[in-house]
C-alpha cells in the first residue's frame, strides 16, 4: 500500500490516471479513508478510553478500517489518494513500514 499526497492542483489526479494505466495497480481519485481514520485516530487519545486501549489495538482497529476501505489492498499495489495523508506519515511508518509517500508539488507562486 503506498499514498499520493500534495498540494491542489499539484497533478495527483493525473498521476492517479497514470498509474491506473497497469493492470497490477489499482490508484483511484480521493478516498474517504483518510477521513475515517483522522476520526477514529482521536478517539485513543481520549482519557476515557486509555486504561482499555493500546498500541496494538490502534494497530488492529486501524488495518482492519484500511481492509474494509481497499479490501483488494493485498492482491495488487494500491495508491490511495488524499492531500492530507502527509499529516499521517508515522502512523504509515508504523502500519505500513514498506509504504511510499508520492507527494505531487507544484510552483506556488
């Protein structure tokens, strides 16, 4: 599993196209897993929930989110898509040591 990331308008889009062009690689546009885990990530930090949470549940609870998002994420390569993946590059470091972060830029004057 690996992530494209970057600024607007930077050509993440056309990137994705790209990379869809191989059969082995499955890069849609922006998906809504980024969003679910920056909710799901808050909750372990909440003091009501820390004597019964730990690392290795975060870890389960957050692959089992990326599974049911990208079922297929084990068959192929799989970009997902979202500019605010940057915001998570530990989380990724931990979850997926061998993941890549494409991050598209642009000029932004």
């Amino acid at each position: 599993m690996h992530f494209v990331s970057g600024l607007p308008r930077s050509g993440s889009t056309l990137l994705s196209a790209v990379l869809r062009q191989n059969p082995r690689f499955k890069a849609d546009g922006s998906s809504a897993v980024q969003g679910t885990v920056s909710t799901v990530l808050p909750v372990f930090s909440n003091q009501e929930f820390a004597p019964v949470t730990d690392d290795a549940l975060r870890q389960r609870v957050l692959l089992v989110l990326f599974d049911a998002y990208c079922p297929e994420r084990h068959a192929q390569v799989l970009f997902d898509t979202n500019r605010l993946w940057t915001g998570h590059l530990p989380l990724f470091a931990e979850l997926f040591p061998q993941s890549r972060v494409v991050c598209c830029v642009r000029d932004v004057g």
